[in-house]
C-alpha cells in the first residue's frame, strides 16, 4: 500500500466543530458554490457519500466508512480508476483551534504509482487546503 499525506492545516475552530461538519457530508451543501465547475462535474452527496465527475478520471465516488468521533473520518471508494481510503484526522489544539490531515492509502503497482504520485499528492493538499478554509461555525 502506498501512503500520501497533506501538510498538517491549522483551522481556528474546535475540534468538536470542525468533525461535525465533515462527518455529516450533507454540509457540503453549504461549499457547493466554491466547487469549480470547470473541473468537476455532476457533484453530488447524501449524508455518508460524495460523487464527482473529474476529467479525464470519470466519476468518483466515496463512501464514509467509519467516524471515530470527533477525532477522524474514513471514506473508502466506491467506484474509482484506483480503489483507495482516505481519511481525514483532526486533533485539538485549543479549545478554540485544531489542526487537520488528510491522508490517501492506495494498492499501486510500481507503474501506476509513478504515473499518479505527483497528481495525487498535489490533489490531497488541495482537498486540505479547502478543508482548512470552511467556516466551521
């Protein structure tokens, strides 16, 4: 398995708030104008999965998987190129801040990794970052 993991985000919100919002994925509702439309298409989502159409990938979908209140998230795939798990760990900082990580494990094979490496890791920080910029009040 190969594992790829964002830089650690700073978010000045509680712990408690910041887990509310990304375990219950219907809040994406909320961040649905921020989506670019020139990259992603027919974004969709319930309470416990997300779907998205990216060029030239398809559609991808994640399901939540496990919640480990109010510490981390677990999304797994349900229809991708490449199967994969990602998770989103968050730890207190202060009662008011927190700091959170995203991470991706995924079965590549040599060739594939090398392919997918650079964009994946680029992909994950950018998910991070837009995590880290929701107002999570």
């Amino acid at each position: 398995m190969s594992k790829f993991e964002s830089s650690i985000k700073q978010i000045p919100y509680p712990q408690t708030a910041v887990y509310d919002k990304i375990s219950n994925l219907e809040n994406l509702e909320k961040i649905r104008d921020r989506v670019p439309e020139d990259k992603v298409k027919d974004f969709r989502f319930d309470h416990d999965s997300v779907s998205v159409s990216v060029a030239p990938v398809g559609e991808l979908r994640l399901r939540i998987i496990d919640r480990d209140e109010p510490k981390c998230v677990k999304f797994e795939t349900e229809q991708s190129p490449i199967p994969f798990y990602l998770w989103i760990q968050i730890v207190a900082v202060t009662e008011t801040s927190c700091k959170m990580k995203v991470t991706v494990e995924a079965s590549l094979n040599p060739f594939i990794k090398g392919m997918v490496s650079g964009p994946l890791k680029d992909g994950i920080e950018k998910i991070a970052d837009a995590l880290a910029m929701i107002p999570y009040e």
